[in-house]
C-alpha cells in the first residue's frame, strides 16, 4: 500500500478521534448541567458511546497493520516509545473514565467528569501530536513510482534437469492435491 493512501487514513483516524473527544465533551456539558433531565440525556449519550470507546482502544491497540505503522520507518526510537506511552496512557484514562461512566447516575454524574475530560484531553493531545510527525514525512513524490517484478523460475519436477537449448514442458495450470511434493514421504 502506499505511504500516501497510509497516510490519508491516518487523517480520517485521527478526525474520527478528533470527534470522539467533541462527543465527549459534549454529553459532558449535558451531564454536569443542573437540569435533572439533561443530566440523564448526558448519562444516555456518554453509555451509548461504547462503539466510539472501542474504536479509540482499536487505534491504541493496533499497532502493525494501522495507519499508524506509517510514521515507524521515519520517528527515532524515543518517539515511537512516547506514541506507545500516549496510547497506554489513553487506554489507561480511558478505563478510568468508563468505570466511572458505569457507576453514574443523574445524581452523581459529577465523578465521571474529570476523568472524561481528561479522555478528551489525551486524545487531543495525542492526534496532535501525531500531526506533528506526520509533517514529517516526506511525499508521495519520494516514492519509486514503479516497482521491479520478481523473476519467477519454473520449477522442474524431482530429477529432471533444464536442457539449454530445448524449451520446457508447459506444465498444467492447477495441480491435483494428490500431485504435490510432501516431504514427509
């Protein structure tokens, strides 16, 4: 795949999260106000979130097939330890948070609020700087607009040699399972 394509997925992820955390604060706002009404559609919004919560954990979870895997080749060994403490602390806050959320009713709403803004925070703070990095790396341009196809050799059936001069057999396009070499036997 190329860096390109990785890289604008990795803009998608990071709006998407970008999202997750307005939607938090959001339900937040409703969720500490004094209407005892508002507190509950708060408490609704912020349970009904569970879908977002585990596409957060996703991206903190997924390391090699995410976009993310992108930046590794071009971030020092320093920075890629602090994007896997970002994500650690994220799922770390993020648990806090959802504890609290379990616990909380329109009448104590007011425990999970600190531990959901602090959600909202590191997840900001980790796509920004995350942003950061990916202006760092260099574009499409850079990259070898074609690749070299492999040489394939035809294999020959055991014992049988390659003359120089005559032309091999075409062998068949599929091979019955019971023809294929097993080296057991």
């Amino acid at each position: 795949m190329r860096i390109q394509h990785w890289i604008e997925e990795l803009h998608k992820e990071q709006k998407g999260l970008l999202r997750i955390a307005d939607h938090i604060e959001n339900a937040l706002t409703m969720a500490s106000e004094t209407d005892f009404s508002r507190r509950r559609r708060g408490l609704v919004k912020l349970r009904d979130m569970e879908r977002e919560f585990r596409r957060v954990l996703e991206h903190c979870h997924t390391q090699e097939h995410s976009p993310e895997a992108t930046l590794h080749p071009h971030l020092s060994l320093e920075e890629i330890a602090r994007v896997d403490a970002e994500h650690e602390k994220i799922v770390r806050v993020l648990a806090e948070f959802r504890e609290e959320l379990k616990v909380a009713t329109p009448d104590r709403a007011t425990a999970m609020v600190i531990p959901g803004m602090e959600a909202a925070n590191e997840l900001r703070n980790h796509v920004a700087h995350e942003a950061k990095l990916l202006e760092r790396i260099p574009p499409a341009s850079a990259e070898p607009t074609h690749r070299r196809k492999a040489k394939t050799r035809k294999v020959l059936p055991h014992g049988a040699r390659r003359s120089k001069g005559a032309r091999p057999e075409r062998e068949p396009r599929y091979i019955s399972y019971t023809m294929e070499p097993h080296p057991e036997l």
